[in-house]
C-alpha cells in the first residue's frame, strides 16, 4: 500500500493531526512543506537516493534535475499557490540543490514515521473496542443478530449519516472556495498595485535611502499577501480538498463492502427462486430486499453527486496537475460505475416464466426494480424490451462483461411495456402478459445436444433515468427450452429440472455438471414430486426408485452412488425402451392429473414391483388390494389383488395398466368402485372408507321429463374373475324375453361423471356391451389368443343376432363360444364395460 493510500484509510480527525504534526516539526519551513504535501504523491516515486551526497558531482547534477522537476510540477498545476510555492523555494535552494533534497528526504521520513504512528494506534484502537464490545454484549446477554438483511441496515443507517456529514463539509468546502476567491481578487489588485507603485522606484538611477526603505516595504507586503494566499489557497485546496476527497474516497470503499453483501442476497434470492422453479422452499418476498436496496441506492447516488461536486469545484485550479486530474477521474469512474452495476442487479424477475414454452403458446412473466420510488425514476417511466436469446448470446455476454449490444430478435410477441409504479406498495414493476414465441431457430451447439437440450432465455432491456444520467439494466431469466409439440415436454423438462437443480450460482452460462450423486439427485426429485403431488416421496420410495438405476446396490452404498446426466435422461433402462426420467415424469404426470387427491391423502401404495406386491397380497384375504406404478408401462397405474379360487388356492391378480387416456374417460376412484373383486386397500381398509370421498356424485335418482332421454355409464368390470361373468341382457322382441324391460329397469345408471374408458387404444363393440382387452406385461402370444377369442365372440354374437327370432337358444349359443373361462387367468385380466 503506498503512503497517499495508507493517509487516506487515517480518520479524518488523524489526518488533521497528521498535518499538524507535519508544521509544528518544521514551523520555519512552511513553502517546503506546503510543496510537500502537495507532490507527496510525485516525490515517492522519485529516486532521492540518487542525489543525496553533496561531494559526488553526480549527486548534485541530478539533485538539480530533481528540483527543477518539482518546480516544473508545482507550476504546471495552474493556480497561483503553486508559483508562488515553486518562486519561493527556487530563491531559497537554487544555489543549493542537494539541501532541497535533503530536506525533502527528511519531511518524507517524517511523515512515513508518523503515518506508521497513527496507523498502529487506529489499529491497537479497533482491537480494543472489539474486545470490550464482545465483553460488554457477553456481560449484558447480547445476542448478534443472525440475518445479514438486518445488520446490514444498520450498516447502511450508519453510513448514512456519514453522507450528511460528506454533504456538510462539502458545502464548507464551497464556501471556503467562494471565500477565496472573493480573497484572491483582492490580493491580486493588491499585488499589482505595490508592483507598479515600486516599478516607480526602481526607475531611478540613485534612489534615496527613504526610498530604498519603502521599496523594502513594498516587498515585505507583497510577500505577505503572496503568504497569505499560499496559505489560504493550501488550506482549501490541500488541507480541506484533501479531506473531502478521502472521506468520499473511503465512504465508497464501505459503500463497496455494503454492496457486495447486498448483491450476494439478491443472488441468493435468485437462486433461491430457480430452485423453487423445481420444488424447493420458495423465497421470501421481495419486499424484504428492497429496503436496503432503496437506502443503498440512495447513498450511491449521493456519493456519485458529492465526487462531481467536488471534481467540478478545483477541476479549473488542478487542470494541470494530471496525477490529481486521474485520482478525481478513477474516483468519480468508480462511483458511476457500482451505481449502475447495482441498478442493474436490482432489477429482477418477481414472477417467472415456465421453463419450458411452446411456440405460439402464450405466457406471462413479472419484473421489478428494488429502488421502488426512492431515486424517481419512475417519473419518466421506462419501456421493458424482452427478447429471446440462445445460449451463445449470452456466453458473449458473459464474456464480454455485458458489452456487446442486445440482439435484434423479432421472435416474441408482445414484447414491449412500460413500468409502473404503485404509490400504495411502494413498488416499480412491469407486467407482461400476453408473450409468445412465434419460433426459435436452431442456433446448433454439441453435436450430440437435442432440441430439447438446446437452452435459451428470455432477456429484458431497458434505460432509467436518475437525475441527469441514464443508465442502461438488463437481466436475464432463467435457462429456458423451446418445445414445437406436446411429446417434447418430457425431454425438456429433463434439462430443466438437471439445471435448476444442480447448476452453481456463479457459472459460465449454462454450465452444469456431468454427474452427481444419488443424494443430490433423489432430493430434487422429492422436490419435483412434492411441488406437482403436494406429498414428498418417503425414503421407500426412493429406494425403489434408486433400483431402477443401481439394481442390486445396497442401501447403505447409495447416497455416495454416481448418476451422469446420461445415466438421468438418454440412456434406456435395462429392458425397455425409455429413459429413467421418462419414467418417472410419466408417473408424475399421471398422479397430478388424474390420482392426485388419493396420493395426496396416502391411499396409493404405488412405488413397489409387481413381485414385492404379490408377496405383501398373497397370504390376505381374497379382495384385498393396492395400487402400484407401473414398470413397463409409461405412466400406468395398476392393481394387484388377491383372488380365491373354489379349490381354496390363492391368486394375486394384475390389472393391465391405466394410463391418462384412460383415467381421462373414467376416473380412477370410480374404476376401483366399478370393481366388487376389490374390497380391502392394503393392509385393511375398506375400499369404500378409503375412497368414498373420491367417487363422483351418483346422479341416477334425479328426476326427468316423461319422454327425456337416459343418460349411461360405463362401468368396469374384469373379465375372468370369479362371479363376474358378463351379464345377458335378452332382446325384448324375442318370445323368451318375458322379464328383459324388468332386467334393465332393476340396473339403473346415472349419468356419467366422465367418459367411457378406452384401454390400449382397442376399442371392440360386440353387441350391446363395450369389451376393452387390456394390454399384459408385452406378450404378444397371449395378445394374440384374446384377439382370436374376441373375434370368434364377435362372429357368434352376429349370427346369435341373425337367429334372435328362431329362439332364445339361438342367441344364447352364439356366446357360448367365448367365456370367461376361456382365458388362462395366469396370462389375462380383461375389462368389460356394460351400458
């Protein structure tokens, strides 16, 4: 740290010692340490070793050269008080060069011995007081406080008085300068007018000794007036310019700290917000932020106003200093600067766009800037320009300290609104509404990178005013994937959920790692479950879930176990034909649709294998049941159950799976309530006291109209189940039908709560019931024999039409050709739905 830096972290109070140690240690030699003072930083640069010792001839030349360099110094910062400075030591060493230096060599040893002095003091000081403070809190019981937003608003009321006191003395400095001026004016005339008065004098060939007396006097005034203006010009533009200069200068440097702590809580509030994007805690409002960021912002703007003040009051008196020129110019650069780096960083996103967009579908999205009202900005209220932007963009931008110019995209609609402020919430926000993507062209990336792994993002622009600089914010959202059809949703969601979850908060635009660990992984996606299914997943579930990409890998051993984000979303589980992830969101994306109440209350076992159920099912009552997900179906829900056969062996049966276009057209509480096999959820609860409240509301009892038609419903029902054969309805016309009208009154069906099922994308329609052949674990010889049987039903059925007048009989045997027994009940369940 150089000498000029370690002054400036003195107390203004030190600093004034400083100085008045300075001159009482050499109070005969006020121009040498004026001079002093004012090329301090010069003269530590200098070589003064050089030109020290009066025999070396040497010595003494470059002990001239040196004095001659800081006459030419004084002079060159135009103002009087440097000549009068550079006249006064030139009539005092001109003769004597080296003594020049000396002196100047001794005031620097000086003053490094007295800076050393008052820094060591400043600093026994500060340790002191922190330990009687420690001392003082542990005797009263204190508690520090824990939240950073609260210390730092005490940091910040600190420095905010320490602004008033900037805006004091810089008034005092004001008046001081006008007080000289006014000063200088006078003592200029003044000058002038003793120097032609003795002009008169020195004319004559033989001055008289009176006159030579009062020529002398002449002098002794104008050195007086040339003193008293050195003294006052130091006095303000050294001994108060200076002062002012490093209390502005050291009020940045807190200012800097300060900001610094308030920037890392934004950033944490953002990361906070993308976690939540995925599952995690949501952040606290933004109301909580903004405080700070209002009083910080003020005192950025205060401080930048106090610098070009004073730059703009001694900028004429130190044109040519060009060592002061450059300290005023970084100083007031740097105070510009962390005002609009601030601006920029409190304008962010309240309320986030989805993460993953289809074009020409629309979205909204809403920012805000955390100085609310406090700067009136909004005065002059700015337009928002938002663009999307691909990964490479912003990359440039990353790089290029956000330097280049925002890119000309076209591809959003509705893009353009102006900010408004609410006096009621004190709050600056802008709202977009009604955004679209119209299309994203490929911008190509790694080679093996898929649409849906391509990440873009929107970026916002715009200008603000504050006073009379304009200053330009931008900000980003988060990572974003563009998708052209529904069946990408899950691909992209992939991207999404791997960046929002594990991306480091000061990363390289879109950095994320390869691999990571089970225990991160299964935390995010407990969190995902739980923001879409309001119920996490327990530690069984995740287990179970684990197996689908570590089989056979201890409990213990997991947490450390590694997943790549191949491993996550590109390569298929063994034995099928889809990735983890598609698995997963499959399942998640069926509870939160259709299953989402019963998993929420706990009624759906649903993470466990088919094997697991069997052994939990097998040795229970007949009729006891669970619901489990799926393994070979995307997003099938199925149930295992215990049957008895007559011989008193048990049986665990599996219903093909229910997928989202099945549950769609029929829900899945009224399915398992269409089911007389299924009685008791795992372990022991009467299915009707499990799901009673999920069935839809029996409307069959309402009252129509004579001549108003009937509304139907299809029901479930399992073909091959014992005592469910599918009932007969004899066709009215017939002779032998005596009793059908009586049949169909006694089985009433109201109205449907929702459309008929269609399992396996098979709908077949034999006579008057809808039979539905559901799909059995990928076996394609079992498909095949349950087609040949339907078709030999559908045939029967047709020519038990064709002799329904011949006799009862002749309907009856057309449908003896398929029953349930005819189904191996290892292999099928089938689903009937009578209407």
């Amino acid at each position: 740290m150089t000498l000029i830096e370690q002054i400036q972290q003195l107390s203004l109070h030190e600093q004034t010692q400083l100085m008045q140690d300075l001159h009482a240690k050499y109070p005969d030699s006020l121009e040498l340490t004026n001079a002093y003072t004012q090329l301090i930083v010069w003269i530590q640069e200098q070589p003064w070793e050089q030109a020290c010792e009066p025999n070396n001839p040497d010595h003494c030349i470059k002990a001239k050269a040196l004095m001659d360099a800081a006459n030419a110094q004084l002079q060159s910062q135009g103002n009087i008080q440097g000549m009068f400075m550079a006249q006064n030591l030139m009539g005092k060493y001109q003769e004597h060069p080296i003594n020049f230096v000396l002196a100047l060599q001794e005031l620097n040893k000086f003053m490094i011995s007295l800076v050393e002095k008052f820094t060591t003091e400043a600093a026994g000081r500060n340790i002191a007081e922190a330990v009687d403070a420690d001392e003082d809190a542990m005797d009263q019981g204190i508690n520090y406080s824990n939240d950073p937003i609260e210390d730092i608003m005490k940091d910040l009321e600190v420095l905010s008085k320490e602004s008033q006191e900037n805006e004091e003395l810089s008034k005092i400095v004001e008046q001081l300068k006008e007080q000289y001026i006014i000063l200088f004016t006078e003592k200029s005339n003044e000058i002038s007018k003793l120097e032609a008065y003795k002009k008169q004098f020195t004319k004559r060939t033989s001055p008289s000794d009176k006159e030579n007396e009062q020529v002398k006097q002449i002098e002794q005034r104008i050195k007086a007036n040339q003193a008293e203006l050195t003294e006052k010009g130091n006095e303000l533009t050294v001994t108060k310019r200076l002062a002012l200069y490093n209390r502005l200068s050291g009020h940045l440097k807190q200012l800097q700290v300060a900001q610094n702590i308030i920037i890392a809580q934004i950033s944490k509030w953002t990361g906070q917000q993308q976690r939540s994007l995925s599952g995690w805690p949501t952040p606290p409002p933004l109301d909580n932020l903004q405080p700070m960021c209002e009083l910080h912002a003020d005192l950025l703007c205060r401080l930048y106003q106090h610098i070009i003040k004073l730059d703009s009051m001694f900028r004429p008196a130190l044109a040519q200093d060009k060592g002061e020129v450059e300290r005023m110019e970084k100083l007031k650069t740097t105070s510009r600067t962390m005002l609009s780096h601030f601006l920029n960083k409190c304008f962010v996103i309240e309320k986030h766009s989805p993460q993953v967009l289809k074009t020409n579908t629309k979205f909204g999205t809403t920012l805000r800037h955390l100085i609310g009202g406090r700067l009136n900005a909004h005065i002059h209220p700015p337009e928002v320009i938002c663009s999307l932007v691909s990964e490479k963009y912003v990359r440039s931008l990353y790089d290029s300290k956000g330097k280049i110019p925002p890119p000309n995209d076209k591809n959003v609609l509705n893009n353009k609104k102006t900010m408004e402020y609410s006096q009621k919430n004190n709050t600056f926000t802008v709202e977009f509404k009604n955004l679209s993507v119209t299309r994203a062209n490929r911008q190509g990336g790694k080679k093996e990178e898929s649409v849906c792994e391509e990440k873009r993002c929107l970026q916002f622009v715009s200008e603000i005013n504050i006073g009379r600089e304009r200053f330009t914010i931008m900000t980003l959202s988060f990572p974003t994937v563009i998708t052209v059809h529904g069946n990408q949703s899950a691909d992209a969601e992939a991207t999404i959920i791997w960046d929002n979850s594990f991306s480091a908060t000061d990363r390289k635009p879109f950095d994320v790692p390869e691999k990571v660990t089970w225990s991160q992984l299964s935390e995010a996606l407990s969190n995902r479950w739980t923001l879409c299914n309001d119920r996490e997943l327990t530690d069984e579930n995740l287990l179970y879930i684990a197996g689908k990409l570590f089989a056979g890998v201890e409990k213990d051993d997991l947490d450390d176990q590694v997943v790549t984000r191949s491993m996550f979303c590109k390569e298929h589980l063994h034995g099928r034909n889809f990735t983890f992830w598609k698995w997963f969101f499959s399942i998640l994306d069926v509870v939160k649709k259709n299953m989402l109440d019963e998993w929420r209350d706990g009624v759906i076992h649903g993470f466990i294998n088919k094997q697991e159920a069997q052994d939990m099912l097998i040795n229970l009552q007949p009729g006891t049941f669970l619901v489990r997900f799926s393994d070979s179906e995307l997003g099938g829900v199925t149930i295992a159950y215990t049957i008895q056969h007559p011989t008193g062996e048990k049986e665990v049966w599996n219903l093909s799976p229910w997928t989202n276009q099945h549950l769609s057209m029929r829900k899945f509480s009224d399915r398992i309530k269409d089911l007389d096999s299924l009685v008791i959820l795992y372990p022991g609860q009467h299915k009707d006291h499990a799901f009673n409240r999920y069935y839809s509301q029996d409307e069959s009892a309402t009252l129509l109209a004579p001549g108003e038609y009937r509304d139907t419903v299809l029901a479930t029902r399992v073909l091959g189940a014992p005592g469910t054969s599918t009932p007969m309805v004899q066709s009215p016309m017939h002779p032998g039908s005596q009793g059908s009208l009586d049949m169909i009154t006694n089985h009433p069906l109201g109205i449907p709560s929702s459309p008929p099922s269609i399992c396996g994308e098979t709908e077949l329609n034999i006579g008057s019931e809808e039979t539905v052949c559901s799909e059995f674990d990928g076996n394609e010889e079992a498909m095949a024999g349950i087609l040949s049987n339907v078709s030999v039903l559908m045939q029967s059925n047709q020519q038990g039409l064709d002799q329904a007048f011949a006799g009862a009989s002749g309907y009856q045997s057309g449908t003896q050709a398929f029953t349930p027994h005819t189904i191996a009940e290892d292999q099928w369940s089938v689903l009937s739905f009578q209407s």
